[in-house]
C-alpha cells in the first residue's frame, strides 16, 4: 500500500512540474488557520462553499451542500425524514472524526451523539469551509479528519426582509422567515436578526415490499425552529456577538404496532454564545463562551418472535430513551505580528460534556441509567511565516489537550428478562485522564503566479466518546457493549498537493495523501451473537485495534466555458486498510488487511450550471462506490448514482422562484440496515425580500 502512494506522490510531482506557467488563484478569506488568509496561502487543501453555491444548490437541509465537496461522504438517506446525517472526509469513517464548528461553536458532543444538521437553515448560511486532514493542532479532539466550519449570515443592510414558502413531495409544507436591522451610532452599528422556520411532512413508508409487514407505516415530520443575533461594532476592531438558537422536532421511523405515534425521535436544542473580539496591545484579541444543551427522546415499538417457522409473535415491548446533552465552553484567542518572526496565534480553549440517560420500558420493569462526563483543557500556539517575496509561507504550531473522564456508569433498576443480558456491565467506571500533543508543519510555495504547490504533516488526536465508553444496549448492528477502558486515537497525515489556474476560465487543483493511525477505535465483533426478533447479530464493542492506513488522491476542475455556463468536477480516490490487528486482545476473527467498513474507494460529483435571463439552472451528479459495511468485509453495500437538479428564477427585484428535485431519475437503494432511501424528493419554493 505504501508503494502505491509513492508512486502516486511521484506522478503528482511529475504533474506539478508540468503545470507551470501563468495566473494567480482565487483570494477567498478563510478561517482553517484561526487567521484571516488568502485561500491561495494556506499550505493544507481548502474547499469553501459561498454564499452564492449554497444558492445554487438544491439543499434541503445544510449537509446537502456536502455533497459536492471532494472527500465528503454524506450519509441521509431518508433525505428530511432522516433523524440526523453522517459525514465523513477523505476514507476516515465516523462522523465523530470530523470537528463541526457553527459560527465557531463546536457542534460534536461529548456523547458522541450525531450532529443533527436539520436545526442548521442553508438560508442562513454566509459560508461554508471544509478544512481536510487532521486539524488537531489548533482544534484537538474530533478534528482526525478535517474540521468543517459553518459561518451564520449577519445583518448587511439597514433593514431587510425575507419570507420563503415551501411545497414538495408528501405533502411537504414549510414557510421561512427571518428579518434584520441595523442602526448607525455615533462610536459604531448595531444591528439585530431574527429568523424561524416551520416544517410538516407526511412521509413514506421506508421499507421495501420483500422487507414489508403490517407494523410497517409512514414516517412522518414536524419541526420548528428560531433565533437571534445582536452584532456590535465600534470603532477600530471592537465587536461583540450575542446569539441564541432554538430547534424542536420530531420525527416518525415507519414503525407503528400499538402507540398512536409509533417509533419516533425527538430533538429539542437550545444554544447560547457570546463573542468579543477587540484590539489589545498590537494584536488581536478574541474570547467566546457557549452553551448548548440537547433534550432527545426516542420511542421504539417492535416484536419479537420465534427464531423458526412460523415465527410466531411472542412478545411487544415498548420503550422510550431520555438523554439530556449539555456542553459548556470557552475560548480565548490573541494574534500579533512580529517583524521577522511572522504572525502568532495563541490560546487556550475549554469545553465540558455530560451525558444522563434512562431508558423506560413500559412493557417491563426495567429501568436502564447511563451517565458520564468529558472535561477538556487545551493550550495552543502557531507561527504563519512569509517570505520578504511573499511567495513562500510556512506555517508550524502545535496543541496540548488533556482530558479527563469522569462520573461514567451503567445501571439497571427492577430488571427482568428484557434486560438480563445486560447485567454483567452493570456498575460504576473509574477516572481516567488522558493527553497529548498535536503538532502541525505545512509550507507552500507559489512557483509561478498561476502555480502553487505545497506540502504538510499534521497529526490528529481523538479522544474516546462518552456513548463507546458508558453505554450497553442494542445499536442497529447488533447488541453493543461499553468500553470504559478505551484509549485515545492519533493519526499522522502526510500530505501533497498543488493549485494550477492555466487560465481565466479554468482552475485545477490536487493533492495526494498518507496517513497513519494508532490506537485506532473501530467496532469489532466478540465472537458471540444475540437474536433479535429472528435474525442473529453480533456482539460488538468499540476497541484500539491496533494501527491502520488511509491514502488517497483527489482532482476537481472549475471551467467556466462561458460567461453564463461553469462545470464543474471532483474526483476521489480512498484506500483504508487495517495494517495491524492485535488477534490475542480480540476474541473474533483477525481483520489484519481488511478495508474500513463505511468508506467509499472512488467517488465523482459533477455540476453543469447555467444563468441567463430567463432561468438559472444547475444540473448535478453524484456517484459513490460500493462499500463494506462490517468489520470482516463480507457484506456490501452497493454503489449510487444520483442527479439532482435546480431550477430558479428572478421576478424583478423583490420575488424568486426555484425547483428542487433530489435524486431526479427516482433511483432506490436499500442500505445495510434494510431502509429504503427517499427517492425522487421535490419542492417548490417561492421566496419575498423586502
């Protein structure tokens, strides 16, 4: 594996040389650095989302614009009906390796619980950017694999106005509204936004015909959601943010047998933050805290029956999950350019987790209670250097995280049959505090202005989470045990790429890279099988396996043919493989050589776009390869095609009307845990601003 990376490094070598000769790269501002900086100056690969794409786009909820970045594998197959999606970057599987930052605010949770992205609008979205490769130097945990940072819209005009109605598939119906204002001061603005959006959905039956039986029905959608932002700016570089969110859903599974709701899920989320930045001494200073706390509740019905013919029904449980999710954090950031010695960034940050969860059973007596707690402290610094010629930048800097796990256990009150299983890992889990050190050095050099190239090693940490180390209970795979003895995860990323615009009309960019994990958690079977209504599963538990290798190479192409017509192409390719497997540790089979479940090889994304006076149109295509989907590879998911297609159009100034349609050719999959996917899903929307 590793021959083949080299050679792959050799021929992007090769290409690069190639590629010299003639104009300078797009300047869009990012953040992946925690500083202002030209795109064309960050030695690391960057994929940014603007304001105008997500436009373009037909999203119905924010992790569809993922879609179209290279690398990123969404997982929503239910499209809205699904209770949340999963995303992953560059053949890292778990979402939970990915750091999501909303207007700087962390997004993962100390549970490990996944992110829900139906509370985040894309039309409140300024801009997207998507950081690939380990970012832990600056970020710490979750951030394995990238960070994807999602910055909010502001106010932009002394008064606005928008309203948006929305009509689709299954009787989907949902109306938007935001306003905004701003007011000049004597010593600065301030302005204010307030926005909320409402949704109802009828649904589909997610199973198909040959998996169909009579608890079988339609899912189902409501939710609401709101907010509000107060931005102050005064004078030189003093501003301060005040912001709080409000999101509340529920949404059915399609399985109804006795309760008038059958199965559902239910998040409710409030978010608070504050942020101030100001100028202090000749540097920068920037503090935030936030808080964020997450209700959920989920209710399953289900039967079980006998494991032969006529597989009789033999029991109904009913049984409801109550988590409280809560998350307190705080960041202090302070930059200053020294002559010589470039710009320095240090800071500190924190965040504090907790997790308490009961699970009911209303058909039994059990009680199942399931608590813990993360407590983070980091101290980060980094140097950006550019030379006198601006054309060689290097950036180096590194993270110390400690974490320390504390108040885990696992109980159960009045257990009976249901739960015996259970027993054995019931008790309390001792402390344990965990670090370590992450360090970055990445360097780019512009070797003609058109033409750049650079080259970075970066390290990723991630510390385990509170659901793999507390919690024993049935997961969709099977029954899953708690590993309160997990270690820490790190990853080595070896990376080089460059950026080529041959002329006005057409960029081209790419990268190919190595990476090298330990400790690498990953869910292993133990060896024993328990039924659940007639169909046998795996015993697994979230274990350090041992070491594993990630590579890949990526390509993507702008070319603008003409003034009213862009295409638009990314190519992926991703291999990872466990190098080592520790078969005296694990009771199953050895997984030496065998590819990570949940990671596509190859994945293409296409866009056609067109503008003229009459209607903009944006036709997109999406292919993911076939994938594993357990740890010993035996059992495959198939590949997917998938065309999307946009339709939009201005009537005069104040009016917009647009047609979504996702999966255009009515393509339907089933995934590896037998639900069907949404199909052709379609809106129609009719936009007011004021």
């Amino acid at each position: 594996m590793k021959t083949r990376f080299l050679y792959l490094s050799l021929s992007l070598l090769l290409i690069c040389r190639a590629m010299q000769a003639q104009v300078l790269l797009p300047e869009l501002v990012v953040t992946a650095t925690r500083t202002e900086n030209k795109l064309s100056d960050i030695p690391t690969r960057v994929d940014v989302i603007s304001r105008t794409q997500v436009s373009q786009y037909p999203a119905n909820r924010a992790d569809d614009l993922f879609r179209f970045i290279t690398g990123a594998n969404v997982d929503r197959w239910q499209g809205i009906f699904n209770k949340s999606a999963s995303i992953t970057l560059r053949g890292i599987n778990s979402a939970q390796r990915v750091l999501v930052l909303l207007d700087g605010v962390p997004l993962n949770k100390s549970d490990g619980g996944a992110i829900n992205w139906n509370r985040i609008s894309p039309d409140e979205i300024e801009r997207i950017e998507v950081v690939k490769g380990p970012a832990s130097a600056l970020y710490g945990g979750n951030a394995m694999a990238g960070v994807i940072s999602i910055i909010s819209k502001e106010p932009e005009k002394d008064r606005n106005f928008r309203t948006k109605l929305t009509y689709g598939t299954y009787n989907t119906l949902g109306i938007k509204l935001s306003g905004s204002e701003r007011y000049t001061l004597k010593k600065g603005t301030l302005s204010w936004k307030v926005y909320g959006n409402t949704e109802k959905s009828n649904g589909y039956v997610p199973y198909p015909d040959s998996l169909r039986d009579s608890i079988n029905t339609k899912t189902y959608l409501s939710d609401a959601m709101g907010g509000i932002q107060l931005v102050y700016k005064g004078e030189k570089s003093f501003k301060s943010t005040l912001a709080y969110d409000y999101y509340h859903d529920k949404i059915g599974d399609g399985v109804k047998i006795y309760d008038p709701d059958g199965g559902f899920t239910s998040y409710q989320t409030n978010t608070a933050r504050v942020a101030v930045e100001d100028r202090v001494g000749k540097g920068l200073l920037q503090f935030n805290i936030n808080f964020g706390r997450e209700d959920f509740l989920q209710q399953k019905e289900s039967l079980k029956k006998e494991k032969t013919p006529p597989y009789a029904v033999t029991a109904y449980q009913l049984y409801q999950t109550k988590s409280l999710k809560s998350d307190v954090g705080a960041g202090l950031n302070y930059m200053i350019k020294i002559p010589t010695y470039g710009r320095i960034t240090a800071g500190a940050d924190f965040r504090n987790g907790g997790m308490n969860s009961r699970d009911t059973y209303y058909t039994s007596t059990d009680l199942v209670d399931v608590e813990g707690n993360l407590l983070t402290s980091a101290l980060y610094i980094q140097n950006e250097w550019v030379s006198k010629s601006d054309r060689l930048h290097i950036n180096i800097g590194g993270r110390y995280d400690y974490v320390t796990f504390r108040n885990g256990s696992f109980s159960i009150a009045e257990p009976s049959a249901v739960t015996s299983i259970l027993m054995p890992y019931v008790g309390d889990y001792k402390s344990t505090n965990w670090s370590a050190f992450s360090p970055k050095l990445g360097i780019r050099y512009e070797v003609t202005k058109p033409f750049s190239v650079y080259s970075s090693y970066s390290s990723g940490f991630r510390s385990p989470i509170l659901d793999d180390m507390c919690r024993n209970g049935n997961i969709t795979k099977g029954l899953k045990l708690a590993n309160p003895d997990l270690k820490p995860e790190k990853l080595k990323n070896y990376e080089l790429g460059c950026d080529w615009k041959p002329g006005k009309k057409i960029s081209l960019n790419t990268a190919v890279f190595y990476s090298i994990g330990t400790d690498f958690q990953y869910f292993v079977g133990t060896g024993d099988s328990i039924y659940s209504g007639t169909i046998p599963k795996p015993v697994l538990k979230r274990e350090n396996i041992g070491k594993v290798g990630i590579g890949g190479f990526e390509a993507g192409i702008d070319y603008q043919l003409r003034p009213d017509l862009l295409f638009r192409m990314n190519y992926g390719w991703y291999q990872s493989e466990i190098l080592s497997f520790d078969v005296t540790t694990f009771v199953g089979k050895d997984l030496t050589g065998k590819q990570l479940m949940e990671v596509a090889p190859n994945q293409l994304n296409t866009a056609i776009l067109y503008k003229s006076k009459i209607i903009d149109f944006g036709l997109y295509y999406h292919y993911v390869d076939r994938q594993f989907t357990d740890d010993e590879n035996t059992i495959i998911a198939g590949s997917t095609h998938i065309f999307d297609l946009k339709l939009s159009r201005a009537f005069g100034k104040h009016f917009n009307a647009a047609a979504n349609i996702q999966n255009l050719l009515d393509k339907r999959y089933i995934d590896e845990k037998g639900v069907l996917n949404l199909g052709r899903f379609m809106t129609m929307d009719l936009s007011f601003s004021l």
